[in-house]
C-alpha cells in the first residue's frame, strides 16, 4: 500500500487525472470528488518542487568525448581518476547530492560543455 501511494505522490497532476479515467474506465465507477481532491495534492506538489533550492546533478550520458567529461567529474568532485572514470561508465548516476541551484546549474553547464548530458533533480 506505500509503495503505490509513494508513486502517486511523485506523479504530476496531468498523470495523476489519466490514472483516475483508467480505473473509471476499467472498473466503471466515477471518482468525481476524489479527482478534485487528487488534483489538489498533484498541484501542492507541484509548487513544493518549484520552491526547490537544492539539486542532485545527475550524469545521464557522456557522450562522445568521455576523457572531457571524466575530466570535469574530477575537478567537479575531486574523484580520482578511477572513481570518476567508473562514476561515468555508470550512466545515469549521481555525480553530486544537495547542490544549491545556482551551483547544480554551472555544474550541468560545464559538463555539457564536455559533450555530456546532465540533469537536475
């Protein structure tokens, strides 16, 4: 039962309204007032994740020029060569954890700049 009510808090209101024409579709009930409150909570989550101040960067690929980005994982991080050579052949994985936006942004910046993929979350 908290594992399904862990992924609904995570949905978005646009997945969280598709779901409820799922089951009323496949059970052929009507969740009127439920849908409402649904929403409500989708929309609150929504806002809560927008007044986010700290980031986790994510490493989603490396691209073509895996040396450049194995070399702005190291100074981004302080890896050794090894650590960070592994940290990259693990895409997706988490190159830094709670970085301030400001910082989270440069660092995305700077390794798509290497030719890597990165992403916020």
């Amino acid at each position: 039962m908290q594992e399904i009510l862990d992924k609904l808090e995570k949905m978005t209101a646009m997945e969280l309204s598709e779901l409820v024409k799922a089951i009323e579709e496949k059970f052929g009930v009507t969740a009127a007032a439920p849908t409402m409150v649904a929403g409500a909570g989708a929309v609150a989550e929504e806002a809560k994740e927008e007044e986010k101040t700290e980031f986790d960067v994510v490493l989603l690929s490396s691209g073509d020029k895996k040396i450049q980005v194995i070399k702005v994982i190291r100074e981004m991080t302080g890896l050794g060569l090894k650590e960070a050579k592994a940290l990259v052949d693990e895409c997706p994985s988490t190159v830094k954890e709670a970085v301030p936006k400001d910082e989270a942004m440069k660092m995305k910046a700077q390794i798509e700049e290497a030719g890597g993929q990165a992403d916020l979350k």
